[in-house]
C-alpha cells in the first residue's frame, strides 16, 4: 500500500485492503483525475508515478457502483498485473461503455431545469445525477482476497 496521508486516513474506513489513488500535477498543483481527463495527453503525461505496480494479480474486477443504481463489476486482465495507469485505462474504460450502453438503451435523459444534474436514465445501469465528465477518482480500494476493486468516485 501507498503510504500518505490520504491513504492512513482511508485504511480506517477500510480496513485490511489496500489503497490507491491517482493524482495528476499541473502547474505545481496535485489533483485527482477526472475519468475522462484520459483521454487529454497533457494529463495523462502529468500522472506522478504512473508505472508503479499496484496490483500484481492478473485477473481483477472493477465494482462500478456511482452514480449507477445497478451496479456492474467489469473484470479485467493484464499478464504483468496493473499499474497506475493500467488502472486509469480500465476505469475509464469501463465508465465509457457504462455510459455509452445507457445512450443505446435508454438516450440522454437531459438535465434538470435550471440545474446540472443528470436526470436519471432508464437503461440498464439506470444512471442518475451525473455525466462521464462530472465523475472524478477520488480513490482506489482493492481487495486482494476478492481481487475487487471499488472505486471512490466523486462529482
């Protein structure tokens, strides 16, 4: 496990798993990484330590749970086990065809009035409050036991 001060903090909420997390650095500033900021060369070049293996098991699940109301796990292989922006690709990944198969199955439901909300969506993960752009990494928890990762996902 990485050891700052975000992760000592998050081992109390979580406790005998392991904790990640992906900053980018801009400007001399460290940020969490939107999940489409994948897709923008300049943020992907600034991820710090983005080569680091995280997790040495080939085969692991992502548990895709905010802001759907039916939850996904996806599962993911890669022989050398994942880095950092191993990790980042998969969630990206993995939002892309959540949100792309929710527009096949049930359209852009639209916004609120006088509000950026999502309205909710009824495919079939029933998407509500955000967008792919809204969703930001605010942290990574895996169990190794499980080969489970959820993601801590804000907006």
């Amino acid at each position: 496990m990485e050891d700052n001060a975000f992760t000592r903090r998050m081992q109390n909420f979580y406790p005998d798993k392991e904790i990640f997390e992906i900053f980018y650095n801009l400007d001399n500033w460290k940020s969490c990484v939107y999940v489409i900021q994948y897709e923008e060369q300049e943020v992907v070049d600034a991820i710090i330590d983005p080569q680091k293996l995280l997790i040495k098991e080939e085969t692991i699940s992502i548990k895709f749970s905010y802001p759907l109301r039916n939850k996904v796990n996806f599962e993911y292989t890669n022989k050398s086990g994942f880095t950092r922006m191993d990790l980042f690709r998969c969630i990206y990944e993995g939002y892309k065809q959540i949100y792309e198969t929710e527009e096949e199955d049930a359209g852009d439901p639209g916004t609120y009035v006088r509000l950026y909300n999502r309205r909710p969506s009824e495919g079939r993960y029933r998407i509500w409050g955000h967008y792919i752009n809204d969703l930001r990494i605010e942290g990574i928890v895996y169990d190794s036991k499980a080969k489970l990762v959820e993601l801590l996902i804000g907006s």
